[in-house]
C-alpha cells in the first residue's frame, strides 16, 4: 500500500507458518484451571480435626481440677499431696490469691499491694535457692511460686478477720500464730512430696514460716 508517496513491496514470504493457520472458533467457555486445593489437604495440613484440639484454658496451662485439688490440700494440712500435680507452674490460682490477699488488707484500710508483690518475689527467689541447695532433683522458680501461692491462702482468713476485729492482742496472736504454722506446714508438706525430700520437713517449714510470717506482720498491723 502507498505510504507517503512510497510502496512497500510485500514480504509475506517473512510470515511465520503458525500464524498463517486458520484460529479455532471461539465457543465461548470459560477457562477452569485444575483444582489443586481439596478440603482432605487443608486436613492434612491443619488437623484431622478441630475437635481434637485442646481447649484454649489448656493451652494456657490452666486447669481448674488441679487447682481445686491444690486448694484442698492446703485447707487439709493432713491430706497426703499428689507430687506429679504439686510439680507444676500453676500460676493461676497465686495471682487470685495474692489479689485476694491484698483486697482483703483494702477492705481493712491498708493499701499494701506493692508489699504483697515484693515479699512474694524475694521470698520466691529466697526459697527457690534454698530448696535447690537442699534438694536432689532441683525445682523450677515457677514451681516454688505457685505452691508458695496457694499455701498464701490461710492467710487470707486471717487478713479477712481482721476486717472486723482486731488482731493486736491476745487472741490475735494466737490466731496468727496459728494461721503461720498452718501456712508453713502446707508448704513445706508439699515441697518434700513433690521434691522427695523425706525427713527435712521442719528445716523447710522455718524458711516457709518466715515468709508467712511477714504476710502476718502486714495484716495485723
């Protein structure tokens, strides 16, 4: 065809073979890749199931049997403690009991929150030393707060009677001596049954009394 007063000469001679071929007609279908993505793939990846997975409270580590037996075996001084459910990190049940504790001490008009956490660390530290020096096996720092927790809970009803009456006489001191050695005695209980530490008792019960008493120390005065 004439472009600008020029001819140019035809080369179809240059058209590839392809090109020259007549196209298919177009039927007008959609193209569907394969499917390469199956629900048994997404099984097989995630699960059998959803069911079978643990509940969320689980996975966290929060188990509300074994904190009720915990709990009953420090309200039972002479209950025998199951060592393989002491030997855990349960935090949990401290944390309420700490925050027990310290709303307990606000209802009589101390706002001690601070010291409740700081005694509670340094005692946990001093204790999880000293129960590695004397035992065998050894026990975790998580360990040592959660049963030093839950034996925390006497004291409880002691800084709850103190909402009402006053602890600075003399059955106050006998009701907290007593309150101390049942603390101490829970806790050093459970440590030679979860640690087998047969016959030291008393020499982890002095420490244990020593913590709990400064917790007493703090609700009656």
């Amino acid at each position: 065809r004439p472009y600008g007063g020029y001819e140019y000469p035809q080369q179809a001679g240059f058209v590839p073979h392809d090109m020259m071929q007549q196209q298919q007609p177009y039927t007008g279908q959609i193209y569907q890749p394969t499917q390469g993505y199956t629900p048994a793939s997404a099984q097989s990846f995630y699960g059998s199931n959803f069911e079978d997975e643990p509940p969320l409270l689980e996975e966290l580590g929060i188990n509300f049997d074994h904190i009720w037996q915990k709990t009953l075996t420090v309200l039972h001084p002479l209950k025998v403690a199951d060592g393989t459910i002491m030997n855990e990190t349960d935090l949990a049940g401290p944390m309420v009991f700490c925050l027990a504790f310290g709303a307990t001490l606000l209802l009589a008009g101390k706002i001690q929150f601070g010291y409740v956490y700081g005694i509670s660390a340094i005692g946990c530290l001093g204790m999880f030393c000293l129960l590695n020096l004397m035992s065998i096996t050894g026990v975790s720092f998580g360990c040592v707060a959660s049963v030093l927790g839950y034996c925390l809970l006497p004291m409880i009803l002691l800084s709850s009677f103190a909402i009402v009456f006053s602890l600075q006489g003399m059955m106050g001191i006998i009701l907290t001596a007593g309150i101390i050695g049942w603390c101490s005695f829970s806790a050093s209980k459970i440590f030679i049954s979860a640690l087998a530490m047969e016959g030291q008792q008393l020499l982890v019960a002095y420490p244990c009394a020593l913590l709990y008493g400064v917790f007493a120390l703090i609700s009656v005065f």
